[in-house]
C-alpha cells in the first residue's frame, strides 16, 4: 500500500471511529479500488456496512477479508455478528468460534459467541461463554447482562437480579436493563423494587410498551389499579403492544366486576356510603 493509499485509510477509519459510517465506506471502497487485497479495509467495509443495516453486503466483503487474512480474529468476529443478524446462527457460531481461536483473551467475541450459541438453543454453552466473558472483562454490562437473560429464563431469579445490577452499574442509562431488573424483581415477588426499576426504564424510554406493561403489573399486585389502568390505555396505543392490550382488557374486565359487586353490595346497605368500599385494590 502506497503512502497515499494509508493516509486514505487511516482517513477512513478516523471517520468511523466518528461514527461517520458513509465517509468511512467512501475511503474504505477508495482504498479498495486501489488496493484490492487490502484485508483490513475489507474487513472494515464490511464492519460499517453491517452497522448501517446491510448485513448481507457485509458478509459478502468480510468473507474476502477472511479469504485474505484467515488468521485476522476481527475479520471472523465481524463475520460471526453479521452472519448472526441475517438469522444464521450455526454459521455465526462457526465464525464465531473461530475468532475465539485467535483471540482467546477477547470478551466482546466471547459475549457474541454466548449469543450465538443461545440463538442455537445451546444455553449451557451460552452461559459458559458468557461467563468466560465477564472473566476477562469483569463488570461488562453487556455480558452481564446477557447472562441474566438467560438465568431469568431459567426461573433464576435472584442470580439475574445481581448480574442485571452488575450491568446497570457500568451502563446506567441502559433502558433495557432497568427493564430487565425490574422484570426479574418482579417475578420474583419484590413490588417495590419492580417498581423503583420500571419507573427508571420508562423515564429512560417513555414510549416503551413493555416497560408500561410490567409497571402497570406490578402497580396491581400493589393494588394501585388506576395507576396500572392509565399505563395500559398509553401503551395499548403503541405499535407493539399486544400484551399490553390484552392486560388491559383484563383489568378492565376484573374492574368492572369489582365496580359492580361494590355497587350490589351497597344496595343491601342504603345507608352506607360509596367511599366505605375499598374499589381500588
């Protein structure tokens, strides 16, 4: 490569570093038309173009960055995740595997090959890798994270609620694990701190269906049915939202017969007052 051709890569990848994902394609296709067999731009390529939604250009380009430099561990990392979001998980897991083989020491491989594997229903493995994850990157959010996915499946409750604290502590403005913890705290039978979580993800996310939805569910356990009503009605008119409507109709259902059964009960009483039946909980 000419001292042209590098300044017009490191160029690029600047751009990328940016978060410029179009100027970066542009110098990395420049780079290319040049130098053909230049298996980082390659790589690269493939890399920003998988970030812009176009995995299946993606894996075509890092297959040939692969051809080039077998013993390049990003170029099968790379591989494996754009292979994953085309909904190819065994060949993610193969690439996968073998970015693992070159880079042993890597936690982001090791967390996406978890993904992989549990795509695949492979959970034991998953949660091995996962694990060899946060081993070698001790509090990564996403490893954590990731790992208390697949306990809280597992109906391990308790585990996940610490690995999803573990993440919220390195990423605390993560929606998805506050949504998370607040989940798992409240299979667990633990209202109030279902609650305090819930509350956090849908002010991090307002617009979230399902953060709506399981704060509503754990403001009725807590008896709080009109606060729980006012989430479901929000989030039955979100796309998305099928639970959420669902739920709504039951409780609507349950209130109208809690309503009505107040209302024969206070016709047997006259002189009883409407606010000396508890309707909420």
């Amino acid at each position: 490569m000419s001292q042209d051709e590098l300044a017009v890569f490191q160029r690029a990848l600047a751009d990328h570093r940016a978060g410029s994902l179009d100027q970066a394609i542009l110098g990395y296709r420049a780079v290319l038309k040049a130098a053909p067999e230049h298996a980082a731009s390659r790589d690269l390529l493939g890399l920003a173009l998988y970030q812009t939604g176009e995995a299946e250009a993606a894996v075509d380009q890092i297959t040939l960055a692969v051809e080039l430099a077998p013993d390049m561990a990003s170029a099968w990392y790379h591989l494996g995740i754009a292979l994953r979001a085309l909904g190819q998980p065994a060949q993610a897991v193969d690439a996968l595997r073998s970015a693992a083989a070159r880079a042993p020491q890597d936690a982001e491989i090791c967390n996406s090959l978890g993904l992989a594997l549990d795509d695949l229903g492979e959970t034991a493995a998953a949660a091995e890798s996962l694990r060899q994850a946060l081993a070698l990157k001790p509090g990564f959010p996403a490893a954590a994270s990731n790992l208390a996915n697949i306990l809280a499946r597992q109906g391990s409750y308790a585990a996940a609620v610490g690995l999803y604290r573990e993440a919220i502590a390195g990423a605390p403005r993560r929606a998805e694990f506050q949504l998370n913890l607040g989940t798992a705290l409240l299979n667990q039978g633990d209202m109030e701190g279902a609650v305090a979580a819930l509350a956090i993800a849908l002010s991090l996310a307002p617009n979230d269906p399902r953060a709506m939805n399981n704060l509503a569910l754990a403001y009725r356990q807590q008896g709080r049915i009109e606060l729980a009503l006012k989430l479901l009605e929000r989030a039955a008119e979100l796309p998305g939202s099928d639970e959420a409507r669902n739920n709504l109709m039951l409780l609507r259902r349950d209130r109208g017969r809690q309503i009505e059964g107040a209302r024969q009960y206070l016709a047997t009483r006259p002189s009883a007052s409407e606010e000396a039946v508890d309707i909420e909980s």
